[in-house]
C-alpha cells in the first residue's frame, strides 16, 4: 500500500451513483484507496465507529432519514467531505459545513478527478504544515511557504478558524498563519506551558495577566473559559494561587 494514497469512503444510497463512484476512485489507484462504500448515513456511522477513519467521504446530501449535510456535521474537522447531489441549490449550504468540493449529478471523470485532486492537495499541506518540534523551547511550522521559528516563550495565545491557526506573538502586529488545526497544536504543545481554554482557543499560560467573570486577560484581549475547560483551569488557578492565613 502507497503511503499517501488518500483513504476514501463513498456514501450514496442510489446503486447506480454508488457503483460509478467506486470505478472512478479504482480508475485513481496513484493516490486514492477505497476503504469501503456505505448506501445511507446511518451505515456510514456504524462504518467510522468500526473500521479506520477515512480522509475524504464522497457524500451524496439526497438521503433518507438522516441527509448528507446533517451527517457532515458530525464528523471531526480531519475528514474531509466532497458532496455528490443531483440539486444544485445545496452549493451555498455544502460550502457552509467546509466541503472540499461539490459534485452535481450526473459528473464524469474529469470532474471527479479535479475534485479528487483538490483532496490531494489538501492532504498534502496538512502533512507539510505539521508542527515539528525542536526542542523544549522552540518548534517549526508551515506560514505562507515558509518554515517559521517560534519560540514558546513569544507565544500570547493561539486562534484556531477551522483548518488554520492564528498565532498571536508578543511584540508581533500580525499573528502568523498556518494550516494546521487547534487540535493537532493541542497534542504537541507541552501542557505545562499551553492551555486549551475555548474551543477556539489555546493560551500560553505565562502570558494570563488576570482573571475577571469566567475571562482570561492577555494584552488586553479577553478570552472566555468554556465551560468543559472551567475544571482544569481553575486546577492550574488554584495551584499558582497564593493562600495567605487570617
């Protein structure tokens, strides 16, 4: 098995669209790999709680019971999703949910391969912008085609906006971006120094100046605790508290 090949998954519930998906991906064996076909949502959740996850799930929105937009939305941020439907007022709706690409019914090869190809890319530079650490000081990452130095110590705190982080440096206007997601930051950053506070956002915990009504202050930009964060914060609060004795 190649490496990179992208891991596929189809889901359609018309035979026809189903068995046309699977030539096309077999005709693409250079960097796609079919992991399975499912016929309905339903399925395809039973699939992803049992078998390896997929990286693109060619997705017809068109299903009974569960459609493919509302099943999109229960998938994590790392799978991407490339709609096949036969109505094309879902465009504008697909795009909203971060589709990679949307394939109107009936499409032929060429169409498929460029949306194919669009995965590929993507699947590219998120294994290119994949932060590499250094040291216990600093790391690389991916900004603009570049490799950026970043010192921990420099970090504020970091934005995620779907695919991509923002990261706020001190002394720094512009925060550098990268395509990379919060969660995969969150993995590699060392807890004792990073923290994620928000589904939105991780904080460099050296740089929290106050804490004012479930907000962290950091150079004068408030960011709110989420609740599902609230216990391990106020662990590490409480820990760096002083008690003094009446």
């Amino acid at each position: 098995m190649v490496k990179n090949k992208l891991k596929c998954l189809i889901v359609d519930d018309e035979p026809m669209a189903l068995s046309l998906l699977e030539k096309y991906v077999l005709q693409t064996p250079s960097f796609l790999e079919l992991i399975g076909k499912c016929t309905n949502a339903f399925e395809a959740l039973n699939y992803l709680s049992l078998h390896k996850k997929p990286d693109v799930i060619f997705l017809d929105i068109q299903m009974p019971e569960l459609n493919g937009l509302e099943f999109s939305k229960t998938l994590p941020e790392n799978i991407k999703i490339i709609f096949t439907t036969a109505f094309d007022q879902f465009a504008l709706e697909s795009y909203k949910v971060n589709a990679l690409d949307y394939l109107l019914k009936p499409f032929d090869y060429s169409e498929f391969l460029t949306a194919a190809n669009k995965a590929k890319n993507w699947l590219g530079l998120a294994k290119l912008n994949s932060i590499s650490v250094v040291d216990k000081e600093y790391f690389f990452i991916k900004s603009e085609y570049k490799q950026i130095k970043i010192n921990f110590n420099d970090i504020l705190y970091i934005e995620g906006l779907k695919d991509y982080a923002k990261i706020f440096l001190v002394n720094q206007p512009k925060p550098i971006l990268s395509l990379i997601s919060l969660k995969k930051l969150e993995e590699e950053l060392p807890s004792d120094r990073f923290m994620r506070i928000h589904r939105s956002f991780i904080i460099a915990l050296n740089r929290v100046e106050s804490v004012e009504r479930s907000q962290v202050i950091i150079q004068n930009q408030r960011i709110t605790i989420a609740d599902q964060y609230k216990e391990i914060f106020d662990i590490f609060l409480k820990g760096k508290s002083l008690h003094v004795r009446e």
